[in-house]
C-alpha cells in the first residue's frame, strides 16, 4: 500500500475543519504536569540511501549464522522450501486479510479453508479455526473457551507446559475468576499422574497437558484424559512443536477435547521470536464455544464452489456479551505459509521429515551420553528434544561452548531451579551429522 505523508496544507485543511488553529490547541485537553516537554531521544531522519547503509552495518554484527545451535524450547530451525517464500507472496492469496467481502477475498478465504483442514486432519479434530496469535494465547484461549462450556472456575496446568505459555494463561484469566493451578513432574518427567489424581476434580474445568512436553517426553495421552474426563473436565492439548504431529498419534484420538499449539515449525522462519501461528481445533459439539473465525464451503447461485466466513463469534459481529473471545484477527500470512509448507510436503513427506527429525535426535543423545560425566535426565520416548545434566556447574560449561561458537542447548534452571545443570537439547533435520560430532567433541571437552 502506497503512504503520502500530509502536506502543511493539508494539516492546515484538517485542522480547520474541525475548528482549531494548532496542535496544541488540539492537545490543549491534555493536562500540563503529564506532557512531554522536550525533544524525544531519537536520531534525525535518515534518506533512504543512508537508512540501507544503516542497516547493513548493523546486520555484520549478526554473528547467529556462524554458530551451531542445538535451541529449541517452543522455537525450532526447520529447513523452509522455497516455495513457500514465492507463493506466499502471490496476489492471488495475498488479498485483503480480513476478508469481510468474500466476492474479493476468494482466495485469502480458501486458504484459510485448506489450513483448517490440515489442522483438522494432523490434531485427529472434528472442527479447526483459522489461527490464533501463537501457542501461549492459544492455551489461554483454550482455558476460557472450557470455563463458557462447563462454567467451572478451576484450570490445571501441568508445570511441563512451555513456562511462556503458563505465564500468558495466567495473564489472560486473571480478572476472569479463574483459578489457575500447576501440576508437578514425576522422575520420569512426565506429568505427575497421583498428583493430578488428588487435584483434578468436580471444580476443574480444564487440564492443559503438553506433548512432547518442555522437557521433551511424550506423554501418555489416553492414561490422562481417562482421571480427566473421569471428572466431568475438559482435556486440553497443548503441542509446541507441530511438527510432532506428523510423527506421533493425533491427540484427538487419544482422548483430546481441545487441541491448540504452536505452528512456527510449518514454513515459518524463527524471526528472532515472531510473529508465529497459533492453532486450535475442537470436536464439533463445542463449535459455539470456538474463539476466532471459521472459513467454510458453499456454492454460489451458478452452482460454482466458493468459500465465505462461517462462524466468526466475536465482538465485531455479534452482541459484546455474547462473543466468544477478543481475539481480532487471524495469523493469516503466517497460516498461509504452513498451508503452502504442508501442501508441498505432503503426507509422505512429512512424515519423512519428522522421522528425520526423530532419528537425528536419538543419534545425538547416544553420541552425547558417550561422554564422562553427562546423564540422560528423564528416560522415555521423546520426538526430537531431551534432557541432559552435566557433572560439573552448566554455566561454566555453555560459556566454553559459545567460545568454541556452539550452543547446545536451553539451560532449564532458567524456569526450573530444581533442574540445576540440566541442558535441553533439539536436534532437527537442519543438523548434519558433522554438527552433532561438533557438539560432542566440544561438550566433551567443555565437560573434561
């Protein structure tokens, strides 16, 4: 979209119309103690030329790109096909992105169409929207969404679930008369089982469960949602890393009544934290209770396929007090890449890539725990992240790391005190096997 700045003449017009002189007889309703009375702290302007130069300056300081990065923790390096950068940018899809006018946005409408069924189709759902901001609103969306269905006012969160995402839902309920509780992790690192026994109960409104968790197991979906639904609540299933989806069994089949995540591994650069693509499905009886807007099918009078906003409960087009959520938009650029990505994968090809994924992981952490001193934290199945705990003081071994230009992972005490010189490591297809005999060589010399 084309700007043009306003003219003098033009301030002069506007100001004139509304029947004022200057700017600051248009502030003059601004007490005096509170404005700002100075120049602001910031640098002239700079021609166009001068701000290119600016900024190639400033990226040689990126030094990202010369390291071997094993982070994952909700944001992962997947290899991104170059499809998905060409035909995200076609017109064609690129309409308008709230597509209010579906005669205009035909094309913005279907791939929105084709998300959901992608989403539907990799969460074993009945019902998926258009996206969410990310993964932490989307489980704090997921936690209102239960409290409208069963109107109970208690909500347990496994402390196994991404710490963002816990501090957002906390966020988002505060006001909302919700009690939010966390369950603890067993030896294993796995939700703690008797614990969520005591806790779970007739009050509970829903219990958010991550798999594979922030420590990288995979839970026991079914053996949760049995105590879960047991008592009357709703199960909840939080996924960080989507690409999961097309290695493990759906959640939807495990017992699952809401499904919502993160979907910044479909096609979705890392981006220095954003923006990324929340998505949440459903089974279809709590459709009403769906935040976000749905896109379905129709034909027009011709009998010709086309696709319009079905459902869009939300303040804009409803009574206030009836809306669903406050949720504004979708991530629709960002859900039309994951589209593009899945598409161009396919089912095959995806589910090669989180075999990739899953295999590199196991070669990494059998290399890794060759080393003195270094144990596999919890034991179990895992997708593509484990824990590790280092013999000697972590923070003396990652700075060794980063002077050899290798970080191997997320140090855990960070969230988690009682994890001390715990190391989450992520290992993707991005990742040779000359990377994971780096990070063992280095780690053993950091560790020895």
């Amino acid at each position: 979209m084309s700007y043009t700045s306003l003219s003098k003449k033009d301030l002069k017009d506007m100001m004139a119309r509304i029947g004022v002189t200057s700017l600051e007889q248009l502030f003059k309703c601004i007490p005096d103690e509170i404005k700002c009375k100075k120049d602001l702290d910031i640098p002239p302007a700079k021609t166009e030329p001068e701000l290119q130069r600016y900024f190639e300056k400033m990226s040689l300081r990126n030094t990202y790109s010369e390291y071997h990065s094993f982070l994952g923790a909700g944001a992962y390096s997947h290899y991104i096909p170059s499809v998905v950068d060409y035909l995200s940018s076609r017109g064609e899809f690129v309409s308008p992105y709230t597509p209010y006018q579906p005669e205009v946005s035909q094309g913005t409408l279907q791939v929105i169409f084709e998300f959901q069924t992608l989403i539907c189709q990799l969460t074993g759902m009945d019902i998926a929207n258009a996206s969410l901001y990310d993964g932490a609103s989307g489980v704090a969306e997921a936690v209102m969404m239960a409290n409208r269905i069963n109107r109970k006012n208690k909500a347990l969160i496994a402390k196994t679930v991404h710490p963002e995402y816990r501090r957002v839902l906390r966020t988002y309920v505060k006001n909302l008369g919700i009690e939010v509780d966390e369950i603890g992790f067993a030896e294993d690192g796995r939700i703690d089982v008797d614990e969520l026994e005591k806790k779970c109960d007739d009050k509970t409104t829903a219990v958010i469960c991550q798999s594979p968790n922030f420590f990288g197991p995979v839970e026991d979906w079914r053996k949760i949602s049995t105590i879960v639904h047991d008592r009357g609540a709703i199960m909840v299933a939080a996924v960080s890393e989507a690409l999961s989806l097309g290695f493990l069994e759906p959640p939807g089949f495990l017992g699952a009544d809401i499904v919502t995540g993160e979907g910044q591994s479909f096609g979705i650069p890392l981006s220095f934290g954003g923006p990324y693509l929340g998505f949440m499905a459903c089974r279809k009886e709590f459709v009403r209770q769906f935040p976000g807007r749905i896109a379905g099918e129709t034909t027009d009078i011709d009998g010709r396929r086309g696709f319009v906003l079905t459902l869009s409960t939300r303040e804009q087009h409803i009574r206030r007090e009836r809306a669903t959520s406050n949720i504004c938009t979708n991530q629709a650029l960002c859900a039309l890449r994951a589209t593009i990505y899945l598409a161009a994968l396919g089912r095959e090809g995806l589910r090669e890539l989180a075999g990739q994924n899953a295999y590199k992981a196991r070669y990494a952490r059998d290399k890794i725990l060759q080393i003195p001193g270094v144990d596999l934290k919890f034991k179990g199945e895992f997708f593509n992240e484990f824990t590790i705990q280092l013999s000697g003081e972590l923070k003396d071994i990652t700075k060794k790391l980063t002077r050899e230009k290798v970080i191997a992972g997320y140090e855990l005490e960070n969230e988690y005190p009682e994890l001390k010189n715990c190391l989450l490591v992520c290992v993707t297809e991005m990742h040779s096997k000359e990377d994971i005999e780096r990070l063992k060589d280095v780690l053993k010399s950091a560790v020895l």
